[in-house]
C-alpha cells in the first residue's frame, strides 16, 4: 500500500456542526449590498441581489429530499479539490444523483458529464490534483454559452450546481445563478492556491496550504544547500498572480534572506532601480561577513507592481512606447526585453506570467555588484504545489467546503457561496455559514469591458502576518535564521500534521 | 515543536550487529587485487595494496581504547551526512575526541576544524544538509596539500580520519591514507545523490533514497497537474552527472511518459535526431488520442552519452571544430549554440553541468512537430533534493555508516570504505563490513594525467531495475499510467515509512 492509497482509506475529520447533517440550521435576516457600484450590481442581479448572510446552527432533524446535483471544477489545480466533491456526495440526502462536468464550466456548455458513484470516488477521496473530472478555464458569459448550459441543465434535470473556483467563477457561479432562475439553485465553493480570495467568512482559500507547505519544504531544502555549500544565491520565484500572499506565508515558514513583497512595492513607489540597489547591498554585505550565498523569494506577479514596468507593460499592450518606457524597456536583460516585445497572448498583451522575473532580478543584481564570487541559481516553484496530497487542513476543509455545499443546496438557496469559519479553531469548533456572492461584488475593467467582479484580496500592510515578516526580515537578511519545515506529514505529533496556514489568524 | 525538531529527538534504528559496538569483530584473510592496472595502483599504494575485505560478526566483548579522530564531509550535499557523524561520535569509545574539519578538505590543510561535542551534534541528528562543519570539493592532491595535511593532522594528535565523499573522495582517502602511513587510519564512507558509488559492498551511496524521493513527489505532483490541467508536456531534467540511476529510479516511482536513459542511449548508439524523432512520434501519436500533455524526464549528464554531442563537446574543449562538428552545433538551438560556445569553466572546458539540456530537448522536438498544441514546461530538480530531511533509510543507513567507521577505526585499520550490506533486508539483518579502497581502483585520464579512480557505476542494461523499466515503458507512453508517491513521511505506517530505493535488489 502506498501513501496515496492509504491516504484513500482514511475519513476527514468533520467539525462537530456538520456530524449530523441532518440536524443543520441556516439563518439570517440582515440583508446585505455589495462593495461598491451598488446600482450596477443590483440591476445585473435583481433576484439575487441583497441576501442575508446565513450562518449554521444546530437544531431539530429536518427531512431532506434527493436532489439531482451537478459539480464542476473551474481554473487552475488546487490541493482538496477531490475531497470538495467527496464530502458534497456524501452530504447529499439518499437517492440524490451526482454528476460531474468534464474539462471545467465548458463541460456544462457542451453538455460533457459523468456520473459520479461512491464506487467512482472512492479512489480521489483525500488525492490531489482535479483529474477525477478535469477542469478549464471557460467563462460562461454570452447569451449562447448561458443558453447551451441551461439546456445541459435541464437535459439532465438538476435541481442544484456547484461551482469550485476562483474569485472569477464564483463570481460566474452569481451570473448562472441568476441566469437559471429558481428552478437551479447555485452554490460557488472558494478555492485558489493564490489566498487571494477572502474574506471575513473565507479565512483562506483551499489549497493554498497545500501549495505553500509544498514550496516551503522545497525552499527549506534550498536554503539548506545554500548554508552547506556557501557559494550559491538561489533566487525562487512562486507561483500567484497578483497577490503576494504565497511569497508572505512562505517566508515566514521558511526565513529567507530577502523577500520581495508586491504590495509594500507598489505602496512604496519604489523604482526597480531602488529594488535592486537594496538587494545588491544586502549581497555585498554578506560578502563582507565571507557570505556568498543565500535566498530570495520572488512573487511571480511582481514586475506588475513595479511602477515603471506596470507602465511600460500598458504602454506595450497598447503598441504605443514612450520615450521613457523605450528607455525602461532598454535597462531590461536583453532576453526579457526579448519576451515583453516577442511573447503576446492571443489578445496581443504581453503574458505577464511568462518574464522570467527571477532571471530579471538576478541580472539587473548581477550588474549592480561589485563582488567577484556571485553564482546565482534560478527556481520556479508553481505547477509542483497545486496537485500534491492535500495537507490534512485542505482535507478536511475541503471535505467540509463540500458538506457546506451540500447543506446549503439542501436548503434551498441559491447565489451562495460555502463558507466554514473559524479555521483557526480546533476541527471541532469550525463553523459554517453562506454568503452570498453579489455582497462581494464591485465592478472593474476586464478586457475593456465593466464587469462585475469580486475584488483580490492583496497582502495587508497593516495585517498582522506583514507586521511579523517586516518586523523580523532585517535580522533575516545576515543572521542565516533560515527554516526547513520538511515535508508535508500524514502521520505523528498533531503539531507537525494539523497545522494550518500561519497568515491565518 | 516543528518536524526537525522532532527528528531531531529521535534515535535512529541501528543493525543488531551494531547494538553492541564492543562485540563486533572484522574479519577477513583473502587478499584483494583491484579492477585494473594492478601494477600502477600496486606502485601507488604499496602499503594498502591487497589487503583483505574484512566482514563483520559478533564476537566477545573487547576492551577499545579512546580515540582522537577527525572527520570530513567532502563534495556535494547528501542527505545523511550529519548521521554519519552522529553515528561515527556515538560509536567511539568513551573518553575519545572527534574533530570536524570545516569546509571540505580544505579544511584539513589549512587546519579548520572544530571539536564535535555532544551537545553541539544534537541539533544535528537526523537533519538534512551538510551545514554542521560544511563541505568543499578540494582534492588533497600535491606534495604541498598532502604536507600541511599531515601537519594539522600532528598538531591535533589525531589518530583516525573519516573521509565521507564519493568516488573521488574515497580514492582520495586511500591516497592520504598512504601517505600518512601507519600513525594515522583513515576510512571513507560512500555518499553521492548520484548512486553512481555502487559494488557488492554498497549496494547504494546515502543520499540517493531522499534525493530521488525528493525528486518523485514533485514529479508526482506535475504528473498529476498534467492531466488535471491537460494542456501541458513538463520537461524535466534531474540531477546527477554521468549515470541516469536518478532518472531511472524516478521513472520507476512515478511512471512518465518518457525518460531517457543516458547510458540506453549509448549503447544504441542513436543519433540526437533519432531520439528526437521518437519522442515526437509519441507526442503526435498522444495528440491524435486528445493528449497534449505529459511527462519527460531528463536525466543531467545526458548530452555527453549522445555520440555526436559528446564528439563537439571534445572538438570545442580543444579549440577545433570539424565540419560534422559545426553542422552538429549549428543545428541546435540558438540558446545553447552560445552556452556551448561561451560557458567555459577555468581550463576552458565546457560546461556541461549549465547546459540546459531540458531546453535543448523542447526546442528540437518543437521543430519536428506538427501539432499545434504543444505548451512545453521546463524543470530542473537538483539542489531541492540534496539537502531534504534525510528518509527512514538515509537516516538509518548514515548512522550505521558511522557507527561502522568507528568500528573499522577500532580495529586499528586504514585505507577501508565502510560499507552496511544486505539493506534490501530488515535494518535488523543488515551487515557489517570493511572494503580495502584500492580493491575499487583503476586508472583513468582525468585532466590530461593518469590517475587512480573509482570507475563510476552506471546504469546496468541487463540488470533488474532497468529491465522492470524497459518492460513498461512503451504502456506508460500513452497509458498516463503515473504514479504520486506524495512527500517522504516518517510515521505512519512502516510499507510507507520503511521503503528503500527501488533499484536496490
């Protein structure tokens, strides 16, 4: 029996108020509105618009009917994903009907299914990866793809949908949700690996966890190869677009030597110029200290932070340089300059995710030193942290997302998205609740277009997690304080396996 | 309490034969010869010459007087090292003083050292990396190294030196040991992430087990972020120069799609564009099933077991290049085209170790497709894996390895490898043994001299594990039959905790 399969046999642990499914109570009064541009949402979501916040409770058994339910995976891979399914199949009442789409939200477009047995999941429960149904990246928007998906809906009769995904396909799940109307209610399950999806009901987002515990162990390795061998600068940039939460929580399990931060960049106003300098001479000074060697951490969203990239970026998009973007464009390695002009998407943009920030950085650093001995390594960390077992915390979260799901399909709601609460208590005491998804809702640009979106949750310069990387990172950058948290553990001390996210708090 | 904390109190199970240092006997009369140019390692080493392999058994009690040894980590990281120490600190009879020598054995010539004291070793038990007393790649080579060797050696009074290293290293130990003569003993202790240190003794170099595992999670995490996401063929190249005993070992774990074994290659002696073409004719044939994903794995040193590239290799370190020569260069990839010709290390030699060989592979097979969806993901596993929290087994094994050097220092004997035979057994049964290093040697051009060497064991076509391997391969091609062995645990259940590298038979 290997790890997977042994993991495969082992149940989630539940909290105390979804024991007896049964027995749950959702309620709430207080209406609620939405982040801003209150009249756009209101009008996009007449129906949905203004819901209570739902919070479970215990009370007496209620009856609950089978329901015809269809689950679906949107966007990229995160840890728990399966287990999301899992504990919604299991919270469903007897003689429900699962069935999953195929190749995410276009799967329901197309009419793509499969029904999902106790027998079929079995083998996913507790497993990493999205692979039991796959998933994708369509949005369903036009009037067509809304049309098509309805008809799938109706073809196979649901009474229910859930939604796993991101800010953008919850927000999508509110759109299907007041598009299909009373006859299917909807239900958006939060998930990124990015921990930018949250909120006073969602602490975290599932899979980060998973994600940074997996990087970490990595970086840990990492920094302990730097302090053996003494002469490699290992510069690792991670995976998450747009935030910096995975950079954060990484350098507080880890301790690296310098951490690159988007948000107090961008706050700052710091040129690329003053970035490097600052790095060059923490480098030159630990050279000084006989150090030639050590770690930076680097946001993969960085450069567009950086105010004269973010222009320069607009600027290129656009197909219009300026003079001083041509000039910022021409400080650049000539193999980043190389792809912001060669590597376009389909819509002509420049693919953020596709510089090699972590060579750009090591090259303008390169350029900036005075030392002799300067042997820099590059990591990316990404595609291995979104699919690993999920950490015992994205199990069981994930396993409750689900049951969450479940409850709230099972009351009749719709527009909603699963919440458990109070992830920083014992499994026990979590909590559940649902809120709805037009409350979260502002409207910003996209694509040239006001749509309606649910704004990414940034780094906090005020949070407590930031306070406590910036009140140690000085001491950080010449005492070699580093961590090696090791890999992720299943079994022994419930201090090494149960613990969760430290951003969280 | 973190994880290497926990480790850290945690005492490593030790072979019945080792449980009481005092009974074990080391015995042995035959006389050894060595792999080959008897009469130029006879020469070099007259005093070491012949001498017996000597097994171990348990006998009655001996009285074992204190020693005052030094000890040495030389080359790269391995995770175990610190455990080899520990071990070695452990078994030395009561009253003895161990000296570690900092940064390789540099070290010993310019007398760095630091004396190993209980307390100071305990933070280190059972942890990864090399970071106790640090390592370095210097060779004790000239009249002058070997001179101020034998001076700090004096000045400490030290009676035994343990010599934990690789090929190089080991041979390295028997030449000091030679030189030294009979006031001081040395033994060597076999480690390499490679595996490439292999023979009836050691029938695996510590290090590997976490290296490899290290390794599989992640390539297990990509293979299942692979046909999650379905849209992405991930290129990685592990470490580990010369032998593909990692690549193997990997493959064997995880069940890619593709791996290339250098020394396969080799022997069919096929063209870089018949490998190319293989792999493409996979990649098409995937395609036409609705796959444009996978899984390659690349094993480090391969471009040097590529017939034609290992010719342009030679023909550029000598400054002439022949006209197959500049056809062969001019076809590859205009990225490497330039690391070929301008990345030389001090002697002007090329280095292979900066090539990216997972970029040239991409590149080619990019050119011979006909597909259109083709989004390749570049990797490089090293550094990640040499300094991980040593496994069960890396753990164990190093601090029978130590316990054994102290052993063969005990029985007063010199110019020994320690070796802990019959691993593929429960640790309980595992043995004990001493191997004359010259018995390893032949002579081999390094550098333009002739040297004595420890011949690197490579990859065995005819031996079980790749034959498993090449048994399976062509099913693993379109089956996506991969495996996710999920991150090293070390509690839970022993099938999961207790496994030993696969290779290992």
């Amino acid at each position: 029996m290997d790890l997977c399969e042994q993991r495969a046999s082992e149940a989630p642990k539940l909290p105390k108020i979804l024991q007896n499914i049964d027995q749950v109570r959702l309620e709430g009064q207080k209406s609620t509105t939405c982040i801003s541009h209150q009249e756009e949402i209101e009008k996009q979501f007449p129906t949905l618009f203004g819901a209570p916040i739902l919070k479970g409770s215990t009370g007496d058994s209620i009856e609950r009917k089978p329901l015809k339910v269809g689950v679906v995976l949107s966007g990229g891979q995160a840890a728990g994903g399966h287990n999301v399914i899992a504990g919604l199949f299991d919270s469903l009442p007897k003689g429900s009907k699962l069935f999953g789409f195929l190749g995410g939200p276009g799967g329901i477009v197309d009419g793509h299914y499969k029904e999902l047995t106790s027998q079929f999941i079995a083998s996913y429960r507790n497993q990493g990866g999205f692979d039991m149904i796959g998933s994708g990246r369509t949005k369903i928007e036009s009037e067509e793809q809304l049309k098509k998906s309805k008809e799938t809906i109706e073809s196979l009769k649901l009474e229910a949908l859930v939604v796993i995904g991101g800010d953008d396909s919850n927000t999508n799940a509110a759109v299907l949700a007041e598009y299909l109307g009373s006859q299917v209610n909807v239900v958006g399950v939060p998930k990124t690996i990015d921990g930018d999806l949250q909120n006073p009901y969602v602490q975290i987002s599932f899979g980060f966890d998973t994600a940074t515990k997996t990087y970490s162990e990595m970086i840990g390795n990492i920094a302990r190869d730097a302090i053996s061998a003494k002469k490699y600068y290992h510069f690792v940039k991670l995976m998450g677009r747009s935030a910096s939460h995975i950079a954060l929580e990484c350098a507080l399990r880890t301790q690296p030597n310098y951490t690159f931060i988007s948000e107090e960049i961008e706050h700052s106003g710091k040129a690329l110029s003053e970035l490097i300098k600052e790095l060059a001479e923490m480098i030159e000074k630990r050279a000084r200290e006989g150090k030639n060697y050590g770690v930076v951490l680097i946001p993969e969203g960085l450069i567009e932070f950086i105010p004269e990239l973010k222009s320069l970026i607009l600027e290129l998009n656009r197909g219009e340089l300026s003079k001083e973007g041509e000039k910022v464009l021409h400080a650049l390695p000539s193999a980043i300059q190389e792809q912001l002009q060669m590597d376009r998407d389909p819509h002509g943009n420049v693919q953020v995710s596709h510089i090699q920030t972590e060579k750009l950085i090591l090259e303008l650093v390169k350029k900036e030193l005075t030392i002799e001995n300067f042997s820099p390594v590059e990591h990316f960390f990404g595609y291995e942290g979104r699919c690993g077992l999920p950490s015992h915390f994205d199990a069981n979260y994930c396993y409750a997302l689900g049951s969450c799901a479940g409850v709230i399909l099972s009351h009749g709601k719709t527009g909603y998205m699963a919440c458990v609460t109070d992830i920083h208590q014992p499994i026990e005491k979590w909590g559940v609740a649902a809120l709805p998804i037009t409350s979260l809702l502002c409207v910003e640009e996209r694509k040239g277009k006001m749509k309606p979106v649910i704004q990414k949750a940034l780094v906090d310069l005020n949070g407590a997690p930031f306070k406590s990387f910036s009140s140690k990172r000085e001491s950080w950058k010449y005492a070699d304080d580093y961590r090696f948290p090791g890999p992720i553990q299943f079994y022994g001390p419930d201090l090494i396996t149960e613990s969760i996210p430290l951003i969280v708090k």
